[in-house]
C-alpha cells in the first residue's frame, strides 16, 4: 500500500474512532436547521410568503443570505482541491467567482428587483407573450438548477463517505438520496422563509469554520504567506510552476482556450443563476437589493481571500497523492487539511476534521435548499400557474404545485448526482454558470435594456443557448472521453473544451439579436416605457 494511501485509511480510520462526535455534529446541525424550517413553515400563509419570505428580510440578513447561497460546496470543497492540485489555476475560480458579483451588481440586482415579483420570468414576461416565455423562463431555471444540483450532490457524497469511511459505490449513492430527502423537506416544508434562515446560520458557520482553518494554516507558517506559497510549491513537485499561470490551462492551445471560456462563464454567469436572482425578491425594496449585495460582496470576498490559504496549506501540508488517493478531483482537500492541522492520530485531528466537514454539509444543504426552491418556484408560478391554469390557479394551488415540483426536482437530482460524484464540484458548477450565462443573461439584459425586443427574441436567446450549452457539454470530455469524465469507458467527446461558455455565451445573445430582428411583432412601447420607469425607479414596484 503507498504511503498517500495509508494516510488517506488513517484518515478514515482517525474518522471511525471518533464517529460518535461526527454523526452528533452532523445530527445537531440537521436537527437544528429542520426545527427553524418547521418553525418558518408555520409563518408561510400566502405565495408571498413560500416565494419570496414576505420581501421581510433586512439588506444585512439577505445579503448574508446570498452568500450562504452562493458560497456553495464548489467554493469550500472544490476551489480547494482545485488551488491544491493546481495551484495558481486553480485560484483562478476564487477571482472569477468574486468579478461576477460586480457584473450582478450593476446590471441586474436593482432592475431586477423592481420589475418581478417572484420569479425570472416575471421579468421576461412583463411587455411579451406570458405563456411562450413563461414556459422558456420556467424549463431554463430548472435545468441550470439542476446542473448547480449535481455539483452540491457530488460534494455531498464524497465528503460523508470520507467521514463515514464508506467506500462502496452503493454507499455513497445512499448518501447522495439522503441529502435529496432532506432538501425536499427543507423546501416543501419552509419555503423561502425556512431556507433563508437555514442559509443565514450556513453562511456564519462557513465563514466561522474558514477563519479557523485560516488562522491555524498562518500559524503554522508563523504568519508568513510567502513561507506558505514556497512550501506549497516544494511539496506539489511541480516547484515555481506551481505558483505561475499554465499548470492546468497552459499545456496546449485548447486547454489555453478552455481557460478563457471557464473565465467567461464565471464572470458572466452570476447574474443569470436563477437561485441567486429570485434573492433580491426577498427584500422590501430596491435599495435594500442593492444593500443586500454589497453586503454579499464583502462577505464573499473575504471568504474567497481565505481560500488562499486553504487550497495552497492543503498542498503544503498534505502530499499531492494522498490529495489524489482521497479524491481524484481533489474535492477532500478542506477536510484533509482540517486533520494535518489538528493532528492526523490525535483526537483534536478527529475534531477539526468533523466539525469542518459538518459546515461542509452544512453548506450542501443550504445551497440545495435554495437552487430547488428557485426550481420548483419556476414550475409552480410560471409554467403550472400562468401557462397551464392560464393565470387562473388559487395561491393554494401553486404552493401546493411547488411542493409536488420540489419532489420531482429532488428525484432528478438524486438520480444525477449519483452519476457525477466522482467529478471536481467546482467544474460542474462552472458548467452550471456557462448554462445560465447563455440562456438567461441575454434574456434579461435584452428585456430590460432593448426597445425593439421581442417574444420571438426571447425564445430563441433562452432556447439557443440553452440547447447549445447543454449540447456542448453532453459531447465535451466533462461526459466521456476522458478518466475524470461522467462515463470514462465510452468516448463520444467531439467538443475539446471542458466548458462550453466561448460559444454558447454569444451565441445567446445573438439569437436574441436575430430574432428579434426577423420577427414580425411590433414591440409595445407604452410596455417597455413602463417597464423602464419600474426598473430603474421601482415606482409600481411588488
């Protein structure tokens, strides 16, 4: 047996002996957060309430809200591996993730805010035909959240199979269902209420967890980051290399490419994830969005600086192939850094290792709690509500179609997510962004900037960059071709790159553009005037 492995059993092992304290940290935080979701769901009367909170939540506690929604398991466990494995390139999702809040912020948060009510396609529908754009806004929110799901779900395998030393594949799609169950009841039972909250006390545990494991790495350096960077470089293998641009996009001139269109998808898809923008609806007014994501910016940065010292303390203190052994994509490097730090036979090691893999949970269930209410609040309000009762259902009906929808979604995903747990959360994730960029972003950004746009603008922007995206990530080596791949033992990937954003981003708003151009309909004026005055001043404002 290598000695990666033997630390990776020790790892394992170090797990078992303490897995009393595991299974408690994980139960208390399971337990707790159920209790404010029973709680908030005795709150929920109406649709405002299960879609958007009762738009009763403070800039300060949205804001930290968002960053519990956004700080996913691609952030702490993803990011991680990929700066331990990768080093510079992998810091590299830390800044893209950061820069697309700027893009959120002075693009979308406010107009947003004041021209919807609970949804996207509240936005998209407000000066066009209701059911043809209602049914796109609906079918492209779910399957952005869904891809975001697979991430959020492979995370979760690969973490409670760590601790729990479960090995078998059988095992691990157990735990993948057990996650699905608990957000189905998270979302159904609390609505946006109950997963606000959840995401709120998610968001102070991660923060409160990275700070410690901040501080212990800078410890252990004496508080000298270039000490820090030099050992992580030396222990890599790969010496200077490991702290310049190219170790992972550098080789060739695709993965060159590949570099610049994950840059695109981060930067740009922020403000069309559907699980982020449905946030803004839960505050009272524009300022508040406006404060809410400033707030979010703060907290996210900061949070994204620390990663610094996680992915870089992780490949300084624990072997490139003990990393690999753990995980292939590295997914394990937070946790493993957590046992280094405390001691890898010690039971502060045991300690440190669960109560980071419990925020690590923590945030799995918070962020799949918001991606499958931004989902299931998409079918409820938009294609049950306005396509198929034709605006004619009772609130009641809806929330109960939202219920029914989060169970549905859940399924899906848990079927998905057994697919995709050996995959690096951080690349699924960045697939998700790429998908929204280019179905969403346009569609937004036409609507609420461009006169002339028109229904038939907006199906082709949604469905074209939906169907190219997802197109080139079906026949990309994410899915076959490749060892890391989804099916590694057929090779249908004639897409060299691993994101699809260079093409589908601008293919999106192109289409719009196009069909726009070609089609008949005369856009309303008096519509997209009253549109304007609302999103830029929110006079008439939900």
């Amino acid at each position: 047996m290598s000695p990666a492995m033997t630390h990776v059993q020790l790892a394992a092992n170090e797990a078992s002996e303490h897995r009393p304290l595991i299974i408690t940290l994980f139960a208390c935080f399971v337990v707790a957060t159920l209790f404010i979701t029973v709680w908030a769901g005795r709150q929920t009367k109406d649709a405002a309430d299960f879609y958007a909170g009762g738009r009763s939540f403070s800039a300060f506690q949205n804001g930290l809200a968002v960053s519990g929604d956004y700080m996913s398991a691609a952030s702490f466990l993803g990011i991680a591996g990929a700066i331990a494995l990768f080093g510079y390139d992998g810091f590299l999702y830390s800044i893209g993730f950061l820069v697309a809040w700027l893009v959120a912020l002075l693009l979308v948060a406010e107009p947003l805010r004041n021209s919807g009510r609970y949804t996207m396609g509240d936005v998209l529908a407000y000066r066009m035909r209701q059911r043809p754009v209602r049914t796109a806004a609906g079918t492209s929110t779910i399957v952005v959240s869904i891809f975001y799901l697979l991430a959020q779900m492979a995370g979760a395998g690969v973490l409670v199979s760590l601790l729990l030393g479960i090995t078998t594949d059988a095992g691990k799609i157990l735990i993948v269902a057990l996650v699905g169950v608990l957000m189905i009841v998270y979302v159904s039972i609390g609505g946006m209420k109950g997963t606000t909250w959840v995401q709120m006390v998610k968001a102070v545990l991660l923060i409160g967890g990275t700070i410690l494991i901040t501080f212990l790495v800078l410890l252990k350096f004496n508080f000298n980051i270039s000490d820090l960077l030099g050992k992580a470089a030396e222990n890599s293998g790969k010496g200077a290399a490991f702290l310049e641009p190219g170790l992972q996009y550098g080789a060739t001139g695709t993965s060159k490419l590949d570099f610049i269109s994950l840059g695109i998808a981060l930067v740009l898809g922020t403000a069309g994830l559907p699980h982020i923008l449905i946030r803004f609806y839960t505050v009272p007014n524009a300022k508040a969005a406006r404060k809410s994501v400033n707030w979010a910016i703060g907290i996210i940065g900061g949070f994204y600086l620390m990663t610094i010292a996680l992915g870089f303390g992780a490949a300084a203190l624990i072997s490139q192939d003990e990393i690999i052994a753990s995980n292939p994509s590295g997914n394990t490097a937070a946790p493993l850094l957590a046992l280094h730090l405390g001691g890898v036979d010690s039971a502060w090691g045991a300690i440190l290792l669960a109560t980071i893999s419990a925020v690590a949970f923590a945030t799995i269930l918070a962020v799949v709690a918001g991606l499958t209410l931004a989902s299931s609040s998409s079918f409820a309000h938009d294609i049950y509500a306005n396509v198929i009762k034709k605006g004619q259902a009772t609130e009641k009906e809806e929330i109960r179609a939202a219920r029914l929808a989060t169970i549905g979604i859940g399924a899906v995903s848990i079927l998905l997510g057994a697919l995709a747990r050996d995959l690096n959360v951080a690349g699924l994730v960045a697939l998700a962004f790429a998908v929204a960029a280019s179905a969403n972003l346009p569609t937004i950004l036409y609507s609420l900037f461009w006169k002339r746009f028109t229904t038939q603008g907006a199906l082709w922007s949604i469905y074209g960059g939906l169907i190219v995206a997802v197109g080139l990530v079906l026949f990309s080596p994410v899915v076959s071709g490749d060892p890391k791949a989804m099916f590694p033992d057929v090779d249908f990937a004639w897409f060299p790159l691993k994101n699809p954003g260079i093409i589908s981003i601008p293919f999106g708003f192109l289409m719009g553009w196009l069909g726009t151009v070609l089609s008949k309909e005369e856009p309303d004026a008096g519509k997209y005037a009253e549109l304007e005055v609302r999103s830029l001043t929110g006079t008439g404002a939900h």
